[in-house]
C-alpha cells in the first residue's frame, strides 16, 4: 500500500529554518517525482518543490527560490524539504505527494507556522 507520512511541522520564528521529512512507504523510490504543496488557510494549494528520485533533479517555486532545498536519500526511502529564512507568509499545512499509476498519493501533511 503506498503511503506518505510528512513530519518536522512546527513553529518557528522569522528567520529560522526547519527540515520536513516525507517517508514513503508500500514503495521504493526509484523513478518516482517526489512533490511538496503547501496550503495557508483560505489560499489554494500551490507547488512548492518537487524532486526526480532517480536524478536528484529539483524544481522550486518562486517564492521559494534560494531558501528552500529539497533532497533525497534513498536508503531510507524519505524526501526532505530544508526552509530556510522562513517568512510568516510560509504558514501553512505542507504535504508530499507522488503519482503512480495515475493516482495521486497523499500524506496527511504537517503544519508549519512561521510566527514572533
């Protein structure tokens, strides 16, 4: 069964950097795009970063550009999302995500607040 559990949500001061962690499961990563969306209340979800497994490749939203870094480590099947000079407008519910087979797979995300 494929899961995806996303950890590391917390809250954090301006400035200040977290690491979230998505670890997969009922899969390895091998070919697999790896994605984080976040969600601010009353906002869309948006793209935030995604990652090629095999690769290493990255692509990151602008607004993320320069602080964030995504990575991977294979041996223990998980994605990572660095933020780093996190901004109170970064506040929100983060998720991964990957498609197989033509279906979407969820974690059920973890929360970041970025507040003094």
């Amino acid at each position: 069964q494929v899961q995806l559990a996303e950890s590391g949500g917390g809250l954090v001061q301006p400035g200040g950097s977290l690491t979230l962690s998505c670890v997969a499961s009922g899969f390895r990563l091998s070919a697999d795009v790896i994605t984080w969306y976040r969600q601010a209340p009353g906002n869309q979800r948006e793209l935030v970063a995604s990652i090629t497994s095999a690769t290493g490749t990255t692509h990151y939203a602008d607004s993320v550009k320069d602080r964030f870094i995504v990575s991977r480590d294979l041996d223990k099947n998980t994605v990572y999302l660095q933020m780093n000079s996190l901004k109170p407008e970064d506040t929100a519910m983060y998720y991964c995500k990957t498609l197989k087979r033509g279906i979407h797979y969820w974690g059920n995300g973890t929360l970041v607040t970025v507040s003094s």
